[in-house]
C-alpha cells in the first residue's frame, strides 16, 4: 500500500514536471518566433 502511494506520487510529480518542461519550451518558442520576426523586419 505505501509502495503504490509513493509510486503514484512519483507519476504524479514527473508529470507535472514533463507539463511544466512543456509550457517553459512552448513560451521559449514563442519568443523566439517573436524575436525573429521583428529582426526581419528590421532588415
């Protein structure tokens, strides 16, 4: 019983973590279109 509880708990933060990793690298990709774009603008 203890086992499964820390096991669940592990999924549970390695998921959250891998959704935050995403959401961090979907706003980095933004950025970086972003910042791309104007640099073509001002060329």
């Amino acid at each position: 019983m203890f086992e499964q509880v820390v096991g669940d708990g592990a999924n549970l933060f390695i998921t959250i973590v891998a959704v935050i990793i995403g959401f961090v690298n979907a706003l980095a990709f933004i950025d970086y279109r972003k910042v791309k774009k104007e640099q073509n603008t001002e060329h």
